[in-house]
C-alpha cells in the first residue's frame, strides 16, 4: 500500500516493534507441503502478498530509566546495541534515558538530533583467496543523515570525514546529536579499517577480508 512506510514509521517512532507479514499461494495440496522445506528461501519467499503489519508494545522494566540514569550520573557512556530496527531503538533510548536533552539550545530548540550513519557504496569486484569474487567496500563513501526527516532542515546532512570528527563529538558529548549505525554499515567501515591495515602492512598482497568475521578483528 502507499502508507506503507508511513504506518511503519508512525509506529517505530512510539518504539513499538514493527513486522511487517506477507503470505505467497502456492497451489501445493497439504499432503505435498513438507516438499516446499526443500527449497531455498530465495524460492519461496519472493511474489509475496502483503497481509498486514504485527506491532508489538513491549513496555520498559521498571528500573530501567532509574539504572542508565546512575550509569550516567557516575562518568559511564552509556550505548544501546540492539538488534531492533533503528527507528525504534532510538524512542527507546529517549525513554530510558540513554539519549536526553540538549545542553545547548539551537534556535529554542532543546530537542536532540538523531543521525544515522548510511553508505553510499561504489564496489568494486576483484577475486579473494578462494578465487570466488570478491564485492568489497573500497571506496565507500559515509554520511551523517538526520533519521527524521521533520530534522532533516535543522541541521543537514555532515559528511563522514576525519575534519568533522571533532564538531560531531562535541554534539555527542553536548547531547545535541546521537548517532546511530546499523550492524551492515558498521561491517563496511570495519572492512575498510582492516584493509587498511593490511595495505600498511603488508602492500602488494591481497586484502580481502570475510565480512562474516570482520567484526571479530582485533
């Protein structure tokens, strides 16, 4: 439908956890239907009719905005890592308290920005040390994006460079911005990190890094 991503949106700002259902006919009597547990998902799970959403409201323990609030209160940085969507983690963390207000008002505006870091990728295709094909990373290139678009005026998008690191920590540390990164970009930055390395270390030699354990790279 249209409002698709409206209605997904509306709910994931309350922080209310949002999937989305969608069923597929597949002509198959039921005596025949354990034949389809056979099959790829890449088969099965395309033409897919949407049925509706399932919004699910999983209410805050007691304690938790009183604990984040000690945590905050003794010097810890306080991060969510979470494997909700981003829309939703963030109400979240405005409800417990891991992201508060502004200590410096912006045009009477004491509310905090909300930035997520998105890639915009230019791949390129070599060959690892399998001799499979090898899509990496190599020249991605990152920005800051306002997550709501109502911000998307106040502020602007700010490119993912060294020279602005400073300014974006000192929002953080202000509480004027918080960030968020999803676990697919927060991959790509890994692989980039890490090939670098390599590059340095060892120059002419291949640099292909699996993305299933780039994270786990010291």
């Amino acid at each position: 439908p249209k409002n698709y991503d409206d209605v997904a949106r509306y709910h994931m700002r309350l922080g209310q956890r949002v999937l989305a259902l969608a069923y597929r006919k597949t002509g198959v009597p039921p005596s025949l239907i354990s034949q389809l547990k056979e099959k790829e998902r890449s088969q099965m799970e395309r033409d897919l009719l949407f049925a509706g959403f399932l919004v699910l409201d999983c209410p805050l323990k007691p304690d938790s905005r009183r604990v984040i609030k000690e945590l905050r209160a003794t010097g810890h940085h306080v991060k969510m890592i979470t494997g909700d969507a981003v829309l939703t983690a963030t109400e979240v963390a405005k409800q417990v308290g891991i992201i508060g207000r502004a200590r410096k008002e912006r045009k009477g505006n004491s509310s905090v920005i909300m930035y997520e870091v998105r890639a915009v990728d230019h791949f390129t295709t070599g060959e690892n040390e399998s001799g499979e094909d090898d899509v990496s990373p190599s020249s991605s290139e990152f920005s800051f994006v306002p997550l709501y678009e109502d911000q998307g005026g106040t502020m602007g998008t700010i490119a993912f460079v060294s020279s602005n690191f400073p300014v974006v920590r000192e929002m953080v540390t202000n509480n004027e911005m918080a960030v968020s990164v999803t676990g697919e970009v927060l991959t790509k930055l890994a692989i980039i990190a890490v090939q670098s390395e390599k590059r340095i270390a060892m120059p002419g030699q291949n640099t292909y890094i699996d993305p299933k354990t780039v994270l786990l790279h010291p």
